[in-house]
C-alpha cells in the first residue's frame, strides 16, 4: 500500500462524544426544542427543525459509535413515531368541498407529483430521492417525507436533502404568496386554495394564508392533500413491499390511529396528543439528522432543489390555468 | 458547461431568490424577523445544495484520491460536463494505469512468489546487519522454522555455521546447514547483492552430493573394470573408453573416442553389428555377444560383449554402452575341452564298443565249441569255459586256480614252461598240435593256439589256450599216413639214419604225403635231390637261404617252422666238423622236445661221413626212432599211382586219367598203361562219372596200402 502522505481526517475535528445516557436527553431536546419554535412560528415544520438539530448535534461531534446507535434507535422510534404522528392527519369529509376543489386540489398535487418525477427522471435523480420530493411536495411536506420514506428505505442523506430542500421550496412559497396574492388580485378564497393546494406544509399553509385571512379554508384544502398521504402509503408500501401486498404495521396503525383521531376520539384527547406524537415524530427525526453526514446531504446537488422548485412551479401554473380557465 | 458559468449561475440563482423573496417581504409583508429567518433559511438551502453541487465531484475526487492512497483503485464518475469531469477522465486514466501497473506488479508478485514456492530451494533476504527480512515458506522444509520464528532473526543465530563472510565476497558457495532436528544437510548458496540487502537462493545438493559420490563410485568401476567398457552416442561413436578397453585393444582413450565402434571389427561381422544395435534399441539390451575383435597391434581377440541402451530422462535414446570381457583364453580352453569331450566320449563309445565286443568275445568264448582257459605266469589257471568242462572234466570251480600242469600228461610236464618261454621270446602265436590229461586220466589229442595276455604295466602276465579235440582227426591221420607212407614214420618223432638216401626217400615220401620239406645241409641240393624251396645251406657267411652251422640257431630256425607237418632232413656232418658230439647230441635231445611236445613233424638226422665212433652211433639211435620201410611188391611208380587214388578217394575225390597226366607229369599213354596195371591187378577199378572215366581203389587196393611194415 502506497503511505507517501496521509490525509487529514476531519471527523475527528469537533465536540467529544456524548455518554449514552445524554443521547435520549438529546434527542428529546432536540424535538422538543422544535416543537417549542414550531409553536411560536408554524412555519418551522418541527421536523425539519428536529432534523436540522439532530444533524448539528452530530456533525459537531465524533461519535461514531453514538450515531450507530441512533441509526438501530431508529428501529424502535420510526414506527412509534409514525403510528402517533397519524394523531396530526385530520382526514376532512370531501362532501364539504366543492368538487371542482377537490378535483383540482387533486389535480395539481398530482401535476406537481409526477411532474417531479419526471423531471427526476430526466435529469438522473435517484428514484427514492424523486419520490420523497414527490411526495413532499404534493402531499404534505416534511410528514409525508418521514412517513413514506420507511417504505422507500432512501439514504438518509437523501432523506435528510428531500427534508430541507421541501422546507426551502415551502418557505420561498410562504414568503412568495403573500406578493403574488397581492400583485395579481386573486381572491382570497382563491388564495386560500392557491396556498392549500400548492404549499407544502401545513405551518406554512397557515402563514400564507393569515394573509388574507382564511386560515382555515386554506388548510382544509391543505387537509385534502393530507388525506392522499393514506392512499399514497398504501399504494407504496404495495409497490415497495418485499413481498407482494404486504404493507407494514406501523402504516396500518398510522392510517388506524389517524381514522380512529379523526372519527371516534374526542377532538380533546387528539389535541392534548398530538404535541407527543409531535415531539416523538421529531425526536425520530432528529435521531436521522444525527446519524446523517451533512457533507453527503450536500452532495445531493442542486438539481433535486430546482426540481422541487420546477414541480411547485408546476402546480402553480396548474392552479393559474384552473383559475383563469373559469374552473374554480 | 465550465465551473466558472456554474459559479455565475448559482450566484444568479440566489440573487435572484433573494431579490424576489426581498422585494416580495418588502413590498407585502412588511420587514418582519420571521420573514428574515424565511429567507435565510432558503437561501442557505440554497446555498448548501449549490455548493454541494459544486463540491461533489471534490469530494469524490478525493475520496478517489483517499481510496487510490490506501490502494482501492476505483475510478470515479463525474457527469458534471466541467473542469471536474476531464480531471475525473485524467484520474480514471491514472487509475487504470495504476490498475494495469499494479496487475502487473500483482501478476509479477505471484509469479515470483510462485516461483518462490514452487522452486526446489529456499530463498531468504539478509539486510546489512544480516537479518533475515524476508524468507520464503521454504524455510520450513529446509530448517523446520515458520518463517515468523526467524523474520527479524539474524542468520547466524538461526544457522551457527553459516559462513556470514562469504556472502560479501562469493556469489556461489556450499557448507553444510543443521537443521531444527539437527540434521546436517549440504546445501548450495547462491548470493545476489543490492544496495541493502543480500538476496540468497539455497538449494539442497544432498542429491546432487550423492549423485556425485555414485559418479565417482561408478567413474571408479569404469575406469579400474577390467572388462572394456565403451560408451557409444547415437551414431555408434565413441565418447567414452575406459582403462579396460585401453588394455584390451591397445589403443588410448584419445585414439579412440570420436572413431566409430567398427574400426575394432572386421569388415564381414558390421551387418551383425548394426543388428545388435537395432535390438538394442528394440528390447534395451543385447547380452553374450560373442564377437571378434582387432587390437591395435593387429591380433583377433574374442570378446563377450553386451550391448546396452542407454536413455535420457525424457525417455529419448543417447547412446549405448558397449560391456566387452575377453574371452579368447576361455573360447580356446572351451575348444580344448571340447575337443577333449569328444575324445573322452569317442573313447567312451570305444570303451563301450570294446566291452561290448569283450561280452560278445566271452559269449563267444563261453559258448565255443573250443576249450578256451587262461593261465597265469605261475602255472595257475585263471578262467575255464564250458567246452574246457566238457572235455577237460573239471568244472569251472575246480579248474580255476588250478595248476595247469595237471592238464599235461607225464611226458609233457614242461610244456607251460616250454610255453612261457617262448612267449617272453617275443612268439605271439603258438599254435600245435599236443595231448591234454582230463581228469579220469584219459589222454587226448589237441590243436591249441596260444596268445599272450598281456597288461600295459606289467608286460606279460598269462597266457590263453584255445584247445580243439583232434583226437579222432589225428587217428584217422596217423592210420592214413601209416598206410600211405613208405616209411614207418611217426609225426613228432625225431630218427636217424646214417644212409643219406634213405633220409631223402623219407623226406620226398613224407614230401609226396603233404608235408613241407626242409632240409638243412652243407650239401647242395641238387646232389640230394630235394625241391630248392625247403632249402637251408649250412654255411657260415650269410648269403640267400643259409643257416649258420650253429646248433642254437639251427634250433631256432626249426623252432620258426610253421605248421606241423614239417617233414626236416638235418645233416649233421658239418655241424659235427664245427661243433663236438655232445653240442651236436644235444641239439638233438632238444629238437626230439621240441617235435615231441610241439607236435611239429618228422625230423631225420642224418650221417654218413664215417665221423661218428661206434659208441655215439648207438647213442644217437638210442635217442632217435630207426626207419623202417614197407615191403611192397608193386614198382614204385605203379605205387605212387595207387597211393595218389588213394589219397583223392579219402576225401571224397575220383581222379581221371586227365588228373593223373597232370599230377605226374607223363603222357596219356604212360597214364592209361599204369591204369591198367592196376585195374588188371583188382587194386583200382575204373567207373564212369557222366562222360568221364574216373578211378577209385578196390578192396584189394587198400589192402596193400595196409601192408605189414618190412624191416
């Protein structure tokens, strides 16, 4: 073996490693921390905040061995997670909906969902990169990411990229909407379905649309999109499955839990649960972001950002055609 | 699209979200902190991804690099389209120089490891302090170490003898390594010296070492063999010749090798030659050939040769190896005692020839109608057949050791004596007519032959007697001549007379009655009338048919006389000048013996000189018989014609008057008339036989020949 110069190991620039009792402490500050942030301005998906957290907790630190815990604590908190996370789907009754919304909120999340994967396609995206960005952009951000991506088994630094470029992409809507609304003259009940059915999450949905004011029309379209993530994990769980039809437990408790929260559980006990099953969710995502690379995530590139933008952009013009075209 | 345009456009890309989220804050929402945050937040997203799509080829550029450092050569794919993808192409084309330099390496590496571990010896390294730095697996075989117990060692404490100085002087040396277990084991060290170290190749020669001693052991044997040995390439030249075939052939081992195997043989024996090489290749060898050969001086020598090829490891034929032994010494003693075989068996079959015919002889001898017996020099009788039984009367057992005198009748007693005598005298064939004693005490008449029995040391050591029964034959003789002679004369008996006519009358008569007549006389013999044949003059000068008047050689010229009817006229007038008396009587008492017992025939002495006083007249006719004359009353030619029938008649035989003419030399006439004489006498009677007129003598005629004897 050739030795005629060594290269600078950077890993082992930073913090020292925690114990391994201090790292559940982690991880629960770290969701809990973003729940908090999330609280004061639900434009920070807690999520990606947890993520964002996790993975400085971890690049600053040398724990090789911590972070192959945190990679089997994901074992355990993955499925917890997204089976309590389903206390967040709020599943709305389509009959309160004109159809024309439902089809057309339907309408552009699929646009912006196969339009991103094609455009991944094109441009050579890895195909579990695409689809957690399709998934993150039609349905419903940094959650549907999380959910669906136990099914797709991506990188975690493409799970960690899908994550922050959803949250990127949805920011600049958040912030961007307000002027369209303004300079173009929509509606507000126009602007309440532009910011349903293209924003990404619902934090930044709520943003957007306290605009103009309706909050909540905006996220009942939002809530439309949110119901696909059901559907859309059923069919991927089929589609990835190692055998046929198999779809994993914790999506069926995910979808039991989220119709059993929507139906019969008071609305009460939901609200005074989800905060846990937001903190849970997030303490699972900051225990990826703590095992992930931020280096890898970068390597990503900038082609899956401007896909992202490219697939939003996609609903938007759907959205322009279905409004100017007299639809809605 | 070239880094610097993606540097312009990311830069762009991010002026202008920050521009259109800036004029979009500014203009609607106001300047809120949330919104700043907003921003911030995306456009370091941005910025991460951007830069991420910039860094990425850098970072697997170096990971490249890394992984090329700890030696994984993997090339690295970079689809940026920028300065980043052609340094990618450049370093996926040092990649796969290095992957070919290092397959090469890797492929040198094993062949030279291979080699290493394949090859018959072991190879170790020695750095300047003569550590061993490396070693291959070889040591194990060679020292009984793992090669971790003497990495790192130096070889002195691994091998105490090894003669560490040498290696900086001698590229080849030997010495004597011991092993692990002690065991000392002789190698070969080869040394190749670099800059740091010495590289040493040890390979075991105890083969070699023993190959070398049995080299010398074998050189030794070929060059102190007294046998020849040659070794012949291919083409049946020489490239080898030992001291043996230097002795054998005279020639040097420098005048001999490079000349083909033929110059020692000759021309007509090369097709046997080729042969021989042919089977020698075919079957491997060719043994006990026998086979002339030349030496340098130009004698023929016979050699055994064997003829054997010889082959390479590959199995290919290199030569021969020609074993040649001389053999001539043996070849001539085997002749030798060939020939002596043969002699020995031709005298084996004589030898069997002879007994055979000695079985035959004593069957012949056994079964004779002859009395055959043998007699030692003692007189003692040492073998009697059957017919000796019959007509002796002693049986075998008696006769055998007997005296042989007791065969002889009184008067003959001295006769073995008289026999072995004669015998020492040098006669080898007595042969007589005698008389035998059997045992009632009759005597008989008998022929015998007598033969020495001699033995090759001893000379002489007995005698054989053939004896015949002759006593009716001498009967009817003696009654015949009776009747025919003249003369009353008897066979064996010697007489004397002192009228000398009447001695030639008994000599012609016995003469004319088949004896042989011999006269021994100083007179010639026309004046006595007798037939010069039987002629002896006395005389002492030797000239023709003399005899010295000497009375022992007169003896033993009787003595030499053949047969037994010998009818002798000794004059004894000159011997009695020359000699006295007594000489002369004796002379006559042993001839008397001699007649007596050997049966030879009729002696007359005669004297009529007046020489002789009263007294040994009287003396010697005491000795010797008187002759008396038949009175016969028919002339005498008329007699001698009766006694001539006679004679043919007693054997059977009727003479005519041809026969007569002839016999008696007279005319036909003179024949018919003496007939006639006869026939009108009633002596002979003439009878017809076919046409012929043949004579046979009466009754009457016999009777005459019978008449009394007249004094």
């Amino acid at each position: 073996m050739r030795d005629t110069f060594k290269m600078p190991d950077l890993t082992k620039i930073g913090l020292p490693p925690i114990k391994i009792w201090g790292y559940p402490i982690l991880l629960f500050f770290c969701g809990i921390t973003a729940y908090i942030i999330s609280i004061y301005d639900p434009a920070f998906e807690p999520l990606f905040l947890a993520l964002v957290f996790g993975m400085v907790a971890g690049n600053f630190q040398n724990g090789e061995k911590m972070k192959k815990i945190s990679e089997k604590s994901l074992a355990v908190l993955l499925p917890l997670g997204i089976t309590l996370y389903g206390l967040n789907i709020n599943i709305p009754y389509l009959g309160e909906f004109r159809p024309e919304i439902v089809i057309s909120t339907l309408l552009i999340a699929s646009v912006m969902f196969v339009g991103i994967v094609w455009l991944s396609k094109l441009l050579k995206i890895s195909r579990h990169l695409s689809l957690l960005l399709a998934c993150g952009s039609g349905i419903c951000g940094v959650s549907a990411i999380a959910i669906v991506s136990p099914l797709l088994r991506p990188k975690k630094e493409e799970f960690s990229a899908a994550i922050i470029i959803i949250t990127a992409v949805g920011l600049t809507g958040a912030i961007i909407y307000p002027s369209i609304g303004h300079f173009t003259g929509i509606s507000p009940d126009d602007y309440a379905i532009m910011a349903g059915a293209t924003l990404h999450q619902t934090g930044l949905v709520k943003i957007s649309s306290h605009f103009v004011g309706l909050e909540e029309e905006a996220l009942a379209v939002k809530g439309i999109r949110i119901a696909m993530i059901a559907l859309v994990a059923l069919v991927l769980s089929i589609l990835y499955s190692e055998s046929r039809f198999y779809v994993p437990w914790y999506i069926v408790t995910f979808l039991a839990v989220a119709l059993f929260a929507t139906t019969y559980l008071p609305s009460q006990i939901v609200e005074m649960l989800r905060p846990v099953a937001t903190v849970v969710f997030s303490m699972t995502l900051a225990a990826i972001g703590y095992s992930v690379d931020i280096r890898k995530v970068q390597r990503v590139g900038v082609k899956p950002l401007l896909i992202s933008y490219a697939g939003w952009l996609f609903g938007l013009a759907v959205f322009a055609i279905l409004l100017w075209g007299g639809v809605l | 699209m070239r880094i610097f345009t993606k540097f312009i456009l990311i830069l762009f890309l991010i002026s202008v979200i920050s521009l259109i989220l800036g004029l979009s804050i500014v203009s609607v929402t106001g300047v809120s902190l949330s919104y700043i945050t907003y921003v911030i937040i995306v456009i370091l997203s941005v910025a991460l991804f951007a830069t991420g799509g910039i860094l990425e080829p850098i970072e697997k550029m170096k990971e490249a690099f890394e992984k090329v450092v700890k030696g994984e050569l993997e090339t690295v794919e970079v689809l940026t389209g920028d300065e980043f993808k052609e340094l990618a192409s450049a370093f996926n084309w040092m990649v796969k120089e290095l992957r070919r330099e290092r397959d090469a390496l890797k492929e040198s590496e094993e062949r030279f490891r291979s080699v290493v571990d394949k090859i018959d010896g072991w190879v170790f390294e020695l750095n300047r302090d003569l550590r061993i730095i490396y070693t291959s697996p070889k040591v194990k075989d060679y020292l009984g170490y793992k090669e971790e117990e003497v990495l790192g060692r130096k070889i002195n404490e691994i091998l105490e003898n090894f003669p560490a100085d040498l290696i900086k002087d001698k590229e080849k040396f030997e010495f004597e390594l011991v092993t692990k277990t002690k065991k000392v084991l002789p190698v070969e060290v080869t040394v190749s010296t670099s800059e740091d170290r010495y590289r040493c190749f040890v390979r075991s020669i105890e083969e070699r070492k023993k190959i070398e001693r049995e080299l010398a052991f074998f050189r030794g044997i070929l060059e102190h063999s007294i046998d020849a040995i040659v070794i012949l390439d291919v083409d049946s030249r020489i490239v080898a010749w030992n001291r043996g075939a230097e002795i054998m052939f005279g020639y040097t081992a420098k005048e001999a090798i490079g000349k083909p195997i033929n110059f020692l043989l000759p021309e007509d024996q090369w097709g046997q030659c080729r042969e021989n090489f042919r089977k020698a290749v075919l079957e491997g060898n060719v043994k006990d050939i026998e086979s002339i050969r030349y030496t340098k001086n130009g004698d023929t020598i016979i050699v055994e040769q064997t003829l054997t090829s010889i082959y390479d490891s590959t199995g290919e034929l290199v030569g021969f190896v020609a074993i040649m032994r001389d053999i001539t010494r043996r070849k001539k003693a085997e002749i030798e005692l060939k020939n002596t075989c043969e002699e020995l068996e031709r005298r084996t079959r004589e030898i069997l020839q002879v007994q055979k015919e000695l079985y035959h002889l004593a069957s012949i001898v056994e079964n004779s109608n002859d009395a055959i017996y043998s007699v030692d020099l003692e007189g003692k009788i040492t073998s009697w057949n059957q017919t000796a039984e019959k007509m002796f009367g002693w049986s075998r057992d008696e006769a055998i050791g007997m005296d042989s005198s007791n065969l002889l009748p009184e008067e003959i007693k001295n006769e073995t004596d008289f026999i072995l005598s004669r015998l020492r005298d040098g006669d080898s064939d007595l042969r007589f007519e005698t008389r035998r004693l059997t045992k009632n005490g009759d005597i008989i008449d008998v022929e015998i032959a007598i033969s020495p029995l001699l033995d090759e040391v001893e000379g002489l050591r007995g005698f054989s007697v053939i004896a015949r029964d002759i006593s009716l034959k001498k009967e009817s003789e003696r009654n015949a001549e009776r009747r025919m002679l003249r003369y009353e004369v008897e066979r064996g008996r010697v007489y004397f007379t002192d009228n000398f006519d009447v001695a030639v009358g008994v000599i012609n008569d016995l003469i004319k009655c088949g004896y042989d007549g011999r006269v021994i006389s100083r007179r010639y013999p026309e004046v006595i009338g007798v037939r010069e044949d039987g002629y002896l003059m006395m005389a002492n000068r030797r000239k023709g048919i003399t005899v010295e008047p000497d009375p022992a050689k007169i003896y033993r010229e009787i003595v030499r006389m053949p047969g037994w009817k010998n009818a002798v006229l000794l004059d004894l007038d000159y011997l009695l000048v020359k000699y006295p008396f007594e000489e002369v009587y004796e002379l006559l008492q042993k001839l008397k013996d001699l007649f007596f017992v050997l049966n030879k025939g009729i002696l007359v002495a005669v004297s009529e000189s007046g020489m002789l006083s009263e007294r040994e007249l009287k003396l010697l006719k005491m000795e010797c018989g008187v002759i008396k004359s038949k009175r016969v009353d028919l002339p005498e030619e008329m007699y001698e014609l009766l006694r001539f029938v006679y004679s043919k008649n007693r054997f059977g035989e009727k003479p005519s008057i041809k026969d007569i003419m002839s016999s008696f030399n007279i005319t036909r006439n003179t024949a018919k008339k003496r007939v006639s004489y006869l026939v009108e006498r009633g002596l002979i009677k003439m009878i017809k036989d076919g046409r012929m007129k043949v004579l046979e003598v009466t009754e009457d005629g016999r009777e005459v020949m019978l008449l009394p004897d007249t004094v």
